[in-house]
C-alpha cells in the first residue's frame, strides 16, 4: 500500500429515507465525497446478512449479501416496485438511529413484493431472467446451500438449524430433496435477494473503483454456528457428529480487562479437514471477498498463528486454552490458488512473536489504533513516533469509542492528559482534528479514520461495545453530514501530508450518480 488515506463508514450508517443505509444514490454521494475529500480507501464493515444481534461479525452466511442493503429506489426504477408501496412506510422516527426490528419486519416484506413481480411478470426468455440464472449457476456451490437454509429456517419459524427436524438437521439426502421442491418458491425469493445484492453492490463498486477509490472489506475469522456455512459443511468444524453441538467455541483468555475473558460460541475450524482439503473452504472465502473488495481485512489474525479454544457449554472463557493453527501453510495454499492477495491483518490485542513473524512473512500490513496510545509510556506501539510504514494507522475502529467520545467520557483523565500533551490538542483546531493529524502525518503507509471523527461526533455515535448486547451497531449520519466544506477541510490535510490521490479542484458528481444508478 502506498502513502494514501481513507474513511471507516459503514453502509448501514449511511443516511437514506428507509431506515437503513443502502446501496443506493446516498452510497454514490458517499462516494463522491471521498474523491473530493481526496481519499484513496473507502472501508466498510461486513457485508454478510445479520442474525440475531445485528452485527455484521455474527452473519447467516460467510458468502451472501445483506438484503437490508438492497436499495427500493433502484427496484423503482426496474419496474419492481412502485414509489406507493414502500415510501410511507414507517422505519423508525429517527433517522440517526436503526431499528432492526422494523428494517427486519418492514423491509422484508417489501422485497417479497418486489420479488412476486420478478417472478410473475418478468418473461423468463428476458435479458434480466437470463442474468439471474447465469448468477444462480455461477454462484451454486454456496447460493444452493444458502437459499434452502434461510427457506428452511423461515419453516421452522427462524430456529436455529439445530432445533430443526432431525432429518433435514442432518441433511439427509432425501429431506434435501423434498424440501427443495416443497420450498421451491421460497428458495427463489432468496436466490433473488441475493442476484438483486450483488448487482447493485457491483455496480457501486464499479463506480467507486472508477473515481480512483478502493475499497477495504472486512471479515471475521469465525462464522457463526447459526449459518448456512456449519450447516453444510459440519465436517469444516469442530462438531460433535451425534449432538451437532461444537466441540469447542472461540473467544479470547482473561485479561486486564475481563476477569473471565471473551466467550465468542463461534465453532472452531478442523483445521486437520482443512489441511486434508487443502484449504479449499477457505479458498473460496478469499476468492470471492475479494471479488467484491480491492483489500480484505482479517478480523482475528492471530487465529491464524495459534487460536483459544473453550470447551462447548463453559459459562465463560476461564477454561480455553492456546492450540497452534494453521500458520503460512493456509495463505501458502491461498497463494498458490489465487496468487498474490491483498490482505490486511487485525493483529491488535496480545501479540506474541510467532503471530508478528506470520504477519511480516506474508508482508500484510497490520493495524495500529491511536487511542490505544497513552496507557504506558514512550515506548508504546500505538504512539505515532513507533510506526512503521507497512501499517495502517486508526483514530479508532467500529470497536473503539470515536474521539470526542473516548475525550469525553472513555478515557481515565491521565490518559486524556497525555493525549493533549503528545498531540499538541487545542481547542481552535479542534481536539478530533489534532487526532486524525496525528495519524496523518505519522509515517504508517495508509491513515483511516471513522467518519463519526471527521464529524467530531461523541459516544452517541459508537458503533460496537464489544461483550455488550442491545445498543450496538444503530447509528447513522446525517443526510446533510458529507458538505463541501468538510471535504475541503479534510482534504487540504491530507494534501498536506502527502496523501492526496488527486490534485484537481473540488466537483460535484451528481449526473454520474444518476447515470450509474439508471444503469443497476
């Protein structure tokens, strides 16, 4: 990576009229913002369809799209729906916050409509009836298993697979096919969702790509026990063959911060079934993140170098313990499969030697969080002046408070202290200005920032308390946030520290947003 900058802005965080940010024009004028603001990276979190919880680390799918990102104007403009069937619909009286159980209850039955007139009133010898089938053949060695399982997880009144009836629990071949055909019509719905997913993320990404801007992806090591991906591949994971119940769950060892550590419940890969498949699940992950990502960040990386494993039914993290994990032999694999990728390493936490050696033998950049900065001395790794170039520098993460909010509320006033006198903060410029200088000018290869920070927005506007259920994950800009002024603003220092992807005069891209979206 080469010296540039970027932005942290989720697609559910953006602003939008239906509850939710989508993948629609306010995604084209996000855009248009980072190209004027002269930023090379656009970072989101996880694409993938959320349970229960909402977060897009804990997803039905390690391949699928999130269908609460399916834009309704779009489908206007396809003939799909009309403006009377979706624009009155209440999502929520604030437009700064997500309530999931309206987006969940509301939106879907308004894609269901959508979907009926695909299916009734679309000739199946029709351009568009050609490309979805095309993509349902391209994309069958994950969408077959995806679509029965969200159909037959709405038959069994959204249980987990593991409450289901026994024979299709367990994928018997016979139960395979009579579901398939009882729930012929369901499992097209799905395949459509998905089809209508990925059309219109292309098309976004397609435009962002055009204006000179990359987008980071992100995945978490893990995928959640409640998805397609253990239902179908149970071999993958550490499952017991009899309960279906994991053997082991993932989480992280107890801390300074956690008297009895992190209980994740995500299963633990059989890494021995990986090695004797030659990583081909895994391959395939890769592969097709990074079709529709120009980087991929790896949640977890240390997972990778040696993982913490808890016996299933532990009440905490107390009783795991440290097992080696695949190490180079897996990105060797990747590797010979897909050739160079480009992929970043989420090596934050206790780091120990052998994870570092992973992380620079493959050359990933890693990670470096400047609120994690001024709990020790001078030679703490997260102060700017310990950086090295093959990293990428972070105000903050979807996990971190944002600036003001970590000055404000977060952070031990020692800390806060420190932070002024390092950053040389003051009030006229801003104290989450002086921040974001302080990773820009650092000599970390690439500099992101959240756009709550750009914002200077408190702790209202955290993403994620991690270990926390219930408030996380809501927030969502202002339609009015993204001004010309700010982009100036954010500009000129990135200009000055030699970030800068373009040198041109700032331009508004409305007719090319209108244009691309006519084209989804």
């Amino acid at each position: 990576m080469e010296r540039n900058s970027g932005i942290i802005m989720h697609i559910a965080s953006l602003p939008g009229k239906y509850g939710i940010g989508t993948l629609g024009e306010e995604a084209y004028k996000f855009a248009d913002f980072l190209e004027k603001s002269g930023q090379k990276y656009w970072q989101i979190l996880p694409l993938g369809p959320t349970s229960f919880g909402d977060s897009p680390y804990q997803s039905f799918s390690a391949f699928a799209g999130n269908p609460y990102f399916i834009d309704f104007d779009v489908l206007n403009k396809k003939g799909l729906l009309k403006l009377e069937e979706y624009e009155n619909i209440n999502f929520g009286e604030n437009n700064e916050e997500i309530d999931y159980a309206l987006i969940f209850t509301e939106k879907m039955k308004v894609l269901r409509v959508a979907f009926n007139k695909f299916a009734t009133n679309i000739s199946e010898e029709s351009e568009i009836k050609n490309k979805f089938n095309e993509f349902k053949n391209k994309n069958s060695f994950w969408l077959e298993d995806y679509a029965l399982y969200m159909s037959v997880k709405e038959e069994f009144d959204l249980k987990s697979w593991q409450q289901w009836d026994e024979d299709i629990k367990l994928r018997k071949p016979e139960a395979v096919a009579l579901y398939k055909e009882k729930l012929k019509d369901e499992i097209e719905f799905w395949n459509f969702i998905q089809y209508e997913f990925f059309e219109e993320w292309n098309k976004l990404k397609e435009y962002v790509n055009e204006l000179g801007i990359e987008i980071i992806g992100d995945i978490p090591i893990y995928v959640s026990e409640d998805s397609a991906d253990v239902w179908s591949n149970p071999d993958a994971f550490l499952i017991d063959k009899e309960t279906l119940k994991p053997k082991k769950v993932a989480g992280c060892p107890p801390d300074i911060f956690s008297a009895t550590g992190q209980l994740w419940g995500n299963p633990i890969y059989d890494w021995q079934y990986m090695h004797e498949t030659e990583y081909k699940w895994w391959i395939d992950r890769v592969r097709e993140s990074l079709k529709i990502y120009d980087w991929l960040r790896i949640d977890h990386f240390k997972g990778f170098e040696s993982y913490y494993s808890i016996p299933y039914g532990e009440p905490t993290a107390k009783n795991g313990k440290w097992v080696k994990g695949p190490g180079m032999e897996i990105f060797d694999a990747i590797r010979k499969s897909l050739g160079e990728v480009n992929i970043i390493a989420e090596d934050l936490g206790t780091l120990t030697e052998e994870t570092i050696k992973l992380r620079d033998d493959n050359k990933f950049p890693g990670m470096k969080i400047l609120t994690f900065a001024f709990d020790s001395g001078s030679d703490n790794p997260f102060l700017p002046h310990n950086y090295e170039k093959n990293f990428i520098a972070y105000t903050g993460t979807h996990d971190n408070d944002t600036v003001r909010g970590w000055i404000e509320k977060t952070a031990p006033k020692e800390q806060v202290e420190k932070a002024i006198q390092y950053l040389n903060l003051n009030e006229e410029e801003g104290y989450n200005w002086g921040f974001i200088r302080g990773i820009w000018s650092s000599v970390a290869n690439v500099s992101i920032a959240q756009m709550q920070d750009f914002l200077n927005l408190g702790n209202e506007a955290r993403i994620n308390m991690p270990s926390t259920l219930g408030c996380n994950w809501k927030w969502r800009a202002k339609g009015e946030a993204f001004t010309d002024a700010l982009a100036k603003r954010i500009y000129s220092l990135t200009e000055i520290y030699g970030r800068c992807t373009k040198k041109e005069e700032i331009k508004t891209g409305e007719d090319n947003i209108e244009e691309n979206i006519e084209a989804v």
